[in-house]
C-alpha cells in the first residue's frame, strides 16, 4: 500500500503561482510514473505533468512553459510549481502514483486550486 498526500492548493489572483506538494510513504519501489491529474466541474481528470523514477518528464501542452514538476526521490516527495496561473486552471489536483512492474496505482486526496480573474 501507498499513501500519497497532497498540499499547496488555495486560490490565487490570474497570474499569480502556487506550489503544490505530494508526499508518499509506503511501499515504494522503482521503478515508477508519479504525476499530476486535475479535475475541473464537469470535465473528465486529465494529466497535467508526470516524471518517472528513471527522470523523463512529459506535460501536457496546455501548462508547458508554465508549470514544473520536480520530484524529491529521497524523501519520496512530489512537487508542482505553477506559474502564470489563469482561471482555466481551477480545477481539484490529484497526485497519481504508478509503479510499472506491480501494475499497482493510488491516488491522493486532491487539492484545490482555484484561480480568479
């Protein structure tokens, strides 16, 4: 089992930066895919960043250039440095945790991020 933990949702002015933060703790091993999904109202949960144990990372094209996620592999945590926010990207936040050999998956609780114009 895999615990995951989110931070750092709030609500923020267009423009602004948030930071949100994923801390795992469990039964850890690589190798891995741990990322960010968000959900908006009635819209489907779509991936918005994810880094592997092995180090590639992917976004999806709406926060390139805007957004950074970062991981800690030492202390199993997750980070997601948005920038540039805009109100598109109010949405729940998820962390996801995948482990590719288990075929195993968790997910947190969800923060929210809201961003006003």
């Amino acid at each position: 089992q895999v615990q995951l933990v989110e931070s750092g949702g709030g609500l923020v002015q267009s423009g602004g930066s948030l930071r949100l933060s994923c801390a795992a703790s469990g039964s850890i091993y690589k190798p891995w895919v741990m990322g960010w999904f968000r959900q908006a109202p009635g819209k489907q949960r779509e991936m918005v960043a994810k880094i592997t144990s092995g180090g590639n990372i992917n976004y999806s094209d709406s926060v390139k250039g805007r957004f950074t996620i970062s991981g800690d592999n030492a202390q199993n945590t997750l980070h997601l440095q948005m920038n540039s926010l805009n109100p598109e990207d109010t949405a729940v936040y998820y962390c996801n945790m995948y482990f590719l050999f288990r075929g195993d998956a968790y997910w947190g609780q969800g923060t929210q991020v809201t961003v006003s114009s």
